[in-house]
C-alpha cells in the first residue's frame, strides 16, 4: 500500500456516485464510477495539526484494525454504509439523494459518505488523520458525516449543532466519546430513552428507545463553526430526516440556536407551517410545527450541552431533565 492509498478509502476506486456535472441530469439509472485519483489526501486547513497516525489500528471495542477515515461498510460497528452507497459531491446531489432515501437507514447511508462540502470534507479527514488529539493517537478516526443514531422510529428527534473532531469524528456515532455526550446520554439514561448511562465508542452497546439523534451539519467543523453555504447544505438532509420521522414524532429538542433555526428551515422547507414572526431560540421555549397532514410536533429549545455551558453552570444536570421531561 503507498502512501496515497493510505490516505484514500478503500472503495474509492470502486465506488458509484452520483454524476452531476454539466447540467447536473443523467440518464435514468446512470451510475459512474469515481475515478481512483478523485479522492485524494486530505490536506491540513487549521493549526491543530498532530501526530500523523495513518496505519491500520484497532477500534477500541472490536480491535479490528481500520484506516483512518473509515471506509465504507469496512465492519466499523454501526457504520450504515456500504462500498456502493451512492456520495454526493454537491448540494444538489445531497437534496436528489436525500429525496430519494426511503428509510432514515437508506439516509444514514446517504449522509456518512457525502463530500458535498469540501472545506468540511479536507477538515474531518485532516483531524482523522494527521490532527488526532494525543490521548487518541492510538485509534482509527471515523473521519466521516455522522449519521444519526438511535430508534428509527422515534417519539424524539434530539438536533444537535455538529460533531466533535475528537468525538463522533472519531468514533462515528452521534455524541459519543465526548463530554457534551457525556451529559446528552446520561440525562437520556435518566429520563428512560437509553439503555447506558455513558456513550464511549460505537459498539458498546448503547441503544436509544423513542429517540433518534441528527445534528444540523454532519460533519466535524473547524472551530465548531459551520459557515451558511455548509449549513444550508446539510439541511438537506435534516429536512430528509424530518419528513422520514414525522410520522411517529411528538417532539424535536434543538441543543442550542443552530439547531433550532436549522429545524425551522426545515420544517419551512417541507412546507409545515411555522408561527411568523420566527419563533426565537430560549432554553426551554416551545413552538408548535404543524406538517402538511395536520400533525402537530412541539419544537423545544435547550441550551447546547457544550462544555462551555456545562462547565459555567448555564445548563444545569436538573435544567436538562426538565427540558426532557417536558418531551
Ligand atoms: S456537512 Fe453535511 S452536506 Fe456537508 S459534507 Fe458533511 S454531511 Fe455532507
């Protein structure tokens, strides 16, 4: 294996995608194959740069040994994608596929292999490979979208801001390994809705009833800041989400006012009814979205469980259980 396979998923040689180039039509049921150089070494975009640990190593729960980023359907516990799931490259080919997904497991497929934003997509496979934080050097990064996780037919639709370049970046589930999961999970395990009370690497055997979890953007940022192109983007997706779990759905919590407005674009998106004027992120507000049939699904709002707010005593172990209480 040479250096840029290293570097390179697996699959990529092999792997169908979505052509949208020219006027962006194919021909019904066309598929082509990435050419092998179309996906290349991640270069570095930030100053966080690390220690480069490109070798195979062990997940820490399996020790099978994984590339950094994980290619597709490589055995990573819970990765919902396979060498021939279909990527998108661009903003219309994340709203084509994400319009065409039929479960949010066919969604969580589409999300953990999109590259429709390439100063997202440089990012997280930077971190995953020559950024890793020191206490982790010794484990494979995920290094890809994080696709929701939990009941695929939930009461509970938890939006979240975006990965952690050392947390879901790393081991590729939502809010796990990091200590704004920490909080997530335990109030979750307090309220009933998961079956642990901590949330350390896929494969440990965590499980959410009623609730699911989707963030506003998939993949780890730089500085945790998304810029409105990347946000727009990704909220394909989330609007996929939303009308995939509507059905069964009786609230959505929005960590936090990217999450909330997120949600609202969405919902405005899909043609649900929103109060004008906007309702405003609080912690703890509420507005009711009324979708298309007539459902009524309560929007809550509660401060992100970012270590900046946990540690400052903005958002309180005692205000979390309200808010989900409240669900
Ligand atoms: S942020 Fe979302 S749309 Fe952009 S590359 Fe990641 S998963 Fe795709």
């Amino acid at each position: 294996m040479d250096f840029a396979d290293v570097h390179r998923p697996a699959d990529a040689r092999r792997r169908p995608h979505i052509n949208s180039g020219g006027d962006g039509e194919c021909p019904a049921g066309t598929e082509h194959v990435r050419p092998a150089g179309s996906v290349g070494r991640a270069e570095p975009v930030g100053d966080t740069i690390g220690q480069v640990t490109s070798s195979l190593l062990p997940h820490p729960v399996t020790a099978e040994p994984f590339e950094s980023p994980v290619p597709p359907g490589a055995g990573w516990p819970g990765d919902p994608a396979t060498p021939a799931t279909l990527v998108a490259t661009t903003t219309r080919e994340v709203e084509r596929l994400a319009g065409r997904a039929g479960s949010v497991a066919e969604l969580d497929a589409a999300v953990s292999v999109c590259r429709a934003c390439p100063r997202l997509v440089r990012w997280r496979e930077t971190v995953a490979t020559q950024g890793k934080r020191a206490s982790f050097a010794d484990q494979p990064y995920w290094g890809r979208p994080g696709p929701g996780f939990g009941d695929p037919q939930p009461e509970i639709l938890v939006v979240g801001l975006a990965p952690a370049a050392n947390g879901t970046n790393r081991t590729g589930r939502m809010f796990t390994g990091d200590r704004s999961g920490d909080w997530l999970y335990a109030a979750l395990h307090r309220a009933g809705y998961a079956s642990r009370p901590a949330s350390t690497h896929a494969g440990d055997g965590q499980v959410l009833t009623g609730v699911r979890i989707v963030a506003a953007v998939r993949c780890a940022p730089p500085a945790n800041k998304p810029d409105p192109a990347e946000r727009h983007t990704c909220g394909l997706w989330l609007d996929r989400d939303l009308a995939l779990t509507a059905p069964g759905l009786r609230s959505i919590l929005a960590l936090g006012a990217i999450a909330w407005d997120a949600t609202l674009a969405s919902a405005r998106r899909l043609g649900w009814t929103v109060r004008r004027p906007r309702p405003r992120f609080t912690h703890g507000g509420q507005t009711n979205l009324v979708t298309t049939t007539g459902q009524a699904i309560r929007l809550v709002g509660c401060y992100h469980v970012s270590q900046q707010n946990t540690f400052t005593g903005r958002l309180t172990e005692p205000m979390l259980d309200e808010v989900l209480a409240g669900l």
